[in-house]
C-alpha cells in the first residue's frame, strides 16, 4: 500500500494528468512516424514523446486562452482519432514483436517510476521550499486571465516581473480544464516530470549504439543512480525539470534523417522555443548543446594529430575548471549529489568514459565539450543592464546540479554498450553465461534502486500541519492589511551571490500566497531579545511575527524573554504567532 499511497491520495489530479499525458505520447508518436516516413523505431519514438508532451501541454493551454475551450477539445477529438489512423495503418512495419516489446517495456518503465515517484507525496502538505509559494501565486493569476477571457493586459504585466512562465501557464490551463487544486497539482506534476525525465535518453543511446540494453541502462543511471535530478523538487525546481524533459524534444528531432526537412525544422524550432518558455537558462543549454554537437561533427574530420590536441586541451581545460569550482564554498555543493554514497556510481560512470571515447569518440567529444561550456556558463555574469538579474550568472549552480547526471549516465551506457560487444564478438558464451550476467546486472540495478533515497528532505518541508492550522488562524481572526514578519536568509546558488537575494525559510512563505496577508522578511537569525531589533519591526511597519519548527526560522525563546513587547496569539508545538505590542511602549510609531 505504501507503493500507491501518492496515488491514492492525489488519484483525482494523477489520473486525468496521465490520461492527458498518454494521449500526448500517442499523437507525439504519430508524428514523429509520419516525420521520418515510418523509419523511426517505435521504441524510440515513444521515448522521445515523452519529452515533448509538456510543450503539447503547453500549445493547449495556449489555444484554450485565445481560441477557445471548445476548439481545443474538438481538435484533439480530431488529432485522437488521426493519431490511431497513422499508427494503425503502418502497424506491420512499426509494430513489429521486437520493438512492440521494448516500448511495452519503457511503458513499464515509466508507469513503475510514477508509482514510486508519486509516493514520495504521501508525507507532503504542501509544495516544498521557497520558490513553490511563488510558483502557487503565479499558477493562479494565470487562472484569472484564464477565466478573463478578453484580457491580455495580467499576462504582460507578469512577463515583466516573472522570465519563464511556461510551467505557470501550462498549469494553469490544467487548473481551469479539471478544477484542479494549484498546490496538489503542482506536486504530482513534478513527481511525474521527474519519472519521465530519463526516458528520452533511451532515444540517444539507441541511435548511437543499436542496443536496446545499454539504452535501458542510461535510463536506469539517469533516474536512480544519483541524488539527482530527485533533490531537485525537495528544492520545488519544476519549472527547471519540466525544461530541461521538454528541451530534449527539439534537440531529438533535429538529429532525424528525413526528406521533409522544413518540417523538421519547425517543428525542432518549435520545441526548443517553447522549453525555453518553460525556464529561460534552458536556452543555454540549447546553445552549449549546439555547439558541442557541430564542433564534434567537424572535430572529427580533422587529423588524428590535431585530434588529440583538441581532445586534451577541452580534458585540461574542464579539469582545471573542476578544480576552480571545488574551491569555491558556493559552488562546490555542485558535487554533492555524486559523491558521498552515490560516488561508486559516478566512479563507475567516469571509469567508462574511456571506452565510450573508444568505440563513439564524435558523440564522447561533443558531451565532453558541452559539459565544459556549462561550468563556464557558471562564471558569466549576467549584463548589468537587466536590472534585477544584474548579479547573477547565465546559469546558476542548481540548475548545472541537477542536469550533470545527463551526461554520466550517458558515459555509462555507451560503455556497457562497448563492453557488452566485446564479450558478445570475442568471446562466445553460452546462454547460460548470459543468463548469470543479466541476472547479476539486475541485482546490482535492484541495489542501487533500494539505496536511493527518494523520500522528501527534512530541509525542504517548509509547511507542517501546525502551520497549515497557523496560517488558517491567521486567514479567519486578523485584519486583511496587516503586516507580518516571516524568517529569511541570503540565496547563495551564485558565485557570487547578491545581497538582494534574500529567500523565506520556513511556512510564512505561504502566508500571502494562501491569505493574501503581506509578509514581509526578515533574517532569521534576528535576536528579538534587543531593543534595536524592535525599533526596526516597528519602523517597517510589522504588527505580527511567524515563527515555525523549521531551523531557520526565528527562535521562539529570544521573542519569549519580552512578553511585553511580544504578546503569544497563537501557540500550537509546531507554529506561533506574536503581536507586536513594544511598539506603542517605545512611543515608536507603526509606519
């Protein structure tokens, strides 16, 4: 039971999201088909729709704003029944017994991986850490120019304050379509993201190397063998994960082979335009991806000489940048998620990079070098003349963290792949032999499965159920124009990070979002047990302070030693609610 429990729990947001994502994996497939005239295997062509389904997701809510409701269900009643036709008229070349069984096989695959993703929900409330409030609030403005249906003035004034709205708007139309809750929504829609996300690796793997195994494999390494891309929604990352699934779409068709290439460039277009849409810093991954694709494809027709030089200089070049970042206290936390416990797997990963060079050296290069291009991206600040976003850089270190599994798990197919070769050309074993060695593979796979944590940290669970009967309290007994004090810190994910980057860091984040009441920050570190920290409170205008359990929120013992400048109005063991009444006994007056 406990394997179903997020399912039970969110079955009525689940169920209508898978449905809706199977039949964007369905008409995704036709076209793929009919792109490359029938000669796309359907295994991969299922892996690679899986990628593409948030961008159909995202055309949908679009039409559904500017055309209509009913338009939208009459063209996918239109599409639904066109997909099936395709697919069935061409099934004796595209379903054949191998591939129907390795598709059947990834189906398998991704349904397993969004059970066991969804009850990672079973212990949540609400959606985890500091970005997910903001995203909350995003979710539901869009709902509003949703049901306004004549007005496009809320959409600019939130691209104007807010750079990837994608993930918001497509949630949104979700919300409107299925009476959704925004907050289980957002939830269930990360957990499934994150089940989908290897599976277009499967897409690469195979066109490099024809093994449908060592495809497997990398799905295998990229889902469970690291802490990552799982930590990354204890962070509410979603909007970062549903870019970097959707962004493999584009990058997978420009690398078909088909006669139809205006098509195909739309369409690639299409997909890498709207993924940036999703998340904007995917739009250099776009760019390192690109460029580490063509200089592959024309390092390989250099001289074996000028080769090896290049291949040393892009080695030396990313082990001394390595070496930079490791020494860097923000940026070194970048590692984290590969070492530790997970370091045998990224051992493994890079011990094989030798022989993924040796058998695919254009494809080993092209990864090498886009890895590199992602550290520097690291160090590039952003123009100073983008105001808000002047301190930061073209990437930042969690979205680098969360995406290097990318290319250790495909280091580690490509060299089962090699190895898997050898012994199958070398030497002839018998079925028998074979037979050990896939089931010794599947233990170990069995191992690295149960080892992985995939429950919600400890550090990310912002809300608690005290906090959720806190904020209800508040919601019902106090005046709608108050002002409350909410615990903060400073954001490092930078190199160098902005004093203006100040976060929440504990349930008083959700306190605007879920009442509409202004929270105002303030560090958490704050002694409320001095005098100079009351004239401040007072002189921002703050009446109320929430304190959690959290461990950096405020200390609830220095707002005790004063109960006469902090009267308790609230008291569950999990969440507490102070008045300010030192303000009227400094004569400070409230702003």
């Amino acid at each position: 039971m406990m394997l179903f429990s997020g399912l039970i729990t969110h079955w009525t947001v689940a169920v209508p999201l898978l449905v809706v994502l199977f039949f964007c994996y369905l008409l995704l497939t036709a076209i793929l088909s009919r792109l490359t005239g029938n000669s796309l295997p359907l295994s991969e062509a299922f892996s690679l729709s899986v990628s593409g389904a948030p961008l159909v997701l995202l055309l949908a809510a679009m039409i559904s704003k500017w055309v209509g409701n009913k338009f939208l269900l009459a063209a996918a009643a239109v599409l639904l029944y066109w997909s099936i036709c395709v697919l069935y008229k061409h099934r004796n070349s595209f379903f054949t017994h191998s591939e129907t069984r390795w598709t059947l096989i990834l189906i398998g695959v991704l349904l397993a991986s969004i059970l066991i993703r969804l009850a990672f929900l079973s212990a949540l409330l609400m959606p985890p850490y500091f970005d997910s409030p903001r995203h909350y609030q995003l979710i539901h403005m869009m709902v509003d120019i949703f049901e306004d249906h004549s007005s496009l003035s809320g959409f600019w004034l939130i691209l104007k304050k807010y750079y990837h709205i994608g993930y918001h708007f497509t949630l949104a139309g979700l919300v409107t379509w299925f009476e959704m809750d925004a907050a289980r929504l957002m939830l269930v829609w990360g957990q499934i993201v994150l089940a989908c996300l290897p599976l277009p690796l499967y897409y690469v793997i195979r066109r490099q190397t024809c093994n449908n195994a060592a495809a497997l494999v990398t799905v295998f390494l990229m889902g469970w063998a690291w802490a990552m891309p799982a930590h990354a929604v204890n962070w509410g990352k979603y909007p970062a994960l549903s870019a970097l699934l959707a962004f493999q779409f584009g990058l997978g068709v420009l690398s078909f082979k088909t006669p139809n290439r205006i098509f195909r460039w739309a369409l690639a277009a299409s997909g890498l335009l709207l993924s940036v849409a999703f998340h904007t810093r995917i739009l250099f991954f776009i760019v390192a991806t690109l460029i580490g694709f063509f200089a592959g494809r024309y390092w390989v027709r250099i001289s074996p000489q000028w080769r090896r030089i290049c291949l040393l200089l892009v080695t030396a070049c990313l082990v001394g940048l390595l070496s930079i970042v490791s020494g860097n206290k923000t940026l070194n936390l970048v590692f984290e998620p590969y070492l530790g416990s997970y370091l045998p797997m990224t051992l493994l990963a890079v011990s094989l990079l030798s022989f993924s060079y040796y058998k695919y050296p254009q494809f080993t290069f092209s990864v090498l070098l886009t890895v590199l291009q992602l550290f520097v991206l690291l160090f590039i600040p952003v123009p100073q003349q983008l105001g808000a976003y002047g301190g930061q850089t073209l990437l930042d270190r969690l979205i680098v963290e969360m995406s290097l599994g990318i290319p250790l798990a495909f280091f580690g197919g490509l060299g089962f792949s090699v190895i898997a070769d050898y012994f199958h050309t070398e030497h002839q074993f018998s079925r028998n032999a074979i037979r050990v060695a896939g089931a010794l593979a599947v233990v170990w796979m069995s191992y690295v499965f149960i080892r992985h944590d995939s429950h919600p940290s400890d550090c990310c669970q912002y809300v608690k159920q005290d906090d959720l009967l806190a904020i209800t309290w508040l919601d019902k007994s106090l005046f709608d124009d108050i002002r409350i004090a909410i615990s903060s810190r400073q954001m490092d994910v930078f190199m160098h990070p902005s004093p203006d980057s100040i976060v929440a860091t504990d349930a008083g984040s959700w306190i605007t979002p879920l009442t509409s009441r202004q929270s105002v920050l303030f560090p958490f570190t704050a002694d409320f047990g001095l005098e100079i920290t009351l004239t401040e409170l007072c002189e921002r205008g703050i009446e109320y302070v929430y304190v959690s359990s959290m461990e950096e929120s405020f200390r609830k013992a220095t707002l005790d030693q004063h109960p006469d400048w902090y009267r308790l109005v609230f008291y569950t063991p999990g969440a507490s609610i102070y008045q300010l009444d030192g303000c009227y006994l400094q004569k400070v007056p409230i702003q």
